[in-house]
C-alpha cells in the first residue's frame, strides 16, 4: 500500500463535522504522490489522517477566535506538520498512560464490587442475627427455654 492509497482508505473512516476533511486528504495524497519523504513520514503506522484532522482542528481552535478564517495553505501546512511531528514516543506514551488507566479502573471496579459484596455478606449476618433473636423473643413469649439460655448465652 503507498502513502497516497493509506491516505485515501482513511479518508473515508474520518468522522469530522467541522473540518474540510476531501481537500486537506487531497492536498496530502497529492505530496504523498510527489515527495517520497513525505510519503515515508504518511506511512508511520501511529500516524493516521483522523489524528490529522484533530491536530488541525486543534492548531485551528488556537489561532482563530469567534468566527475567523484561516488560509487553505495555512491549514494544509498544519496537516503536514502533524505528519512531520516525532511524535513516537509521545503517542507510546500516551497509550501507556491509557492502558495504566484501564489497570486502574479495572482495579477500582473489581474492589467496588468486593466492598458490595462484602457489604451484603454482613447485611446477611445482621438479618440471621436479627431473625435468631426474634426467634427467641417468640419461644420466651411461649414460656420456653432456647437452647441458648439454657446453655447460659
């Protein structure tokens, strides 16, 4: 698969309402095609045109406030700039940071779901507790010994 190609099977997973997402893919299929130096930078497997657009996005959010406009070639040259960024190690970063994040919630749902159980064990031990005595209020009600006083408990 070339650059060019990558570019375009992307172009159609891209969900963005508020980018020009068709001439920014264009624009960088056309370099693709030109410049190998390019394409080679295209091609990293972290890199994707749906990082592409949210970098542009955000660079574009940056730059301009209200409703102000910015030049196509300004905002072509974010989208180069998000495919030139060295950004390996940040992104390996940032999925580690995730993943610890998962580890985390993993391990605050699992001891969640230890204290509710915990809970209703006790819940448990309370009511077995609670229906033992209302037994043996009944049975003294009834003139008869539990085996509990008569054992001296």
């Amino acid at each position: 698969m070339t650059a060019a190609e990558k570019l375009k099977t992307e172009k159609t997973d891209v969900q963005n309402q508020t980018m020009p997402v068709a001439p920014i893919a264009q624009h960088l299929i056309t370099m693709a095609d030109t410049d190998e130096a390019f394409a080679a930078l295209v091609m990293q497997e972290h890199k994707t045109l749906t990082k592409c657009i949210a970098h542009v996005e955000k660079e574009v959010k940056k730059r301009v406030t209200g409703s102000g406009w910015i030049p196509d070639q300004d905002v072509y040259q974010m989208a180069i700039d998000y495919y030139q960024l060295d950004d390996a190690a940040l992104e390996q970063k940032a999925m580690e940071e995730e993943r610890k994040r998962k580890e985390e919630a993993e391990q605050k749902a699992e001891e969640e779901k230890a204290r509710r159980e915990a809970e209703k064990q006790q819940k448990a031990i309370e009511r077995q507790e609670e229906e033992r005595k209302k037994k043996e209020e009944e049975l003294k009600k009834q003139g008869q010994l539990s085996l509990f006083e008569v054992m001296g408990g």
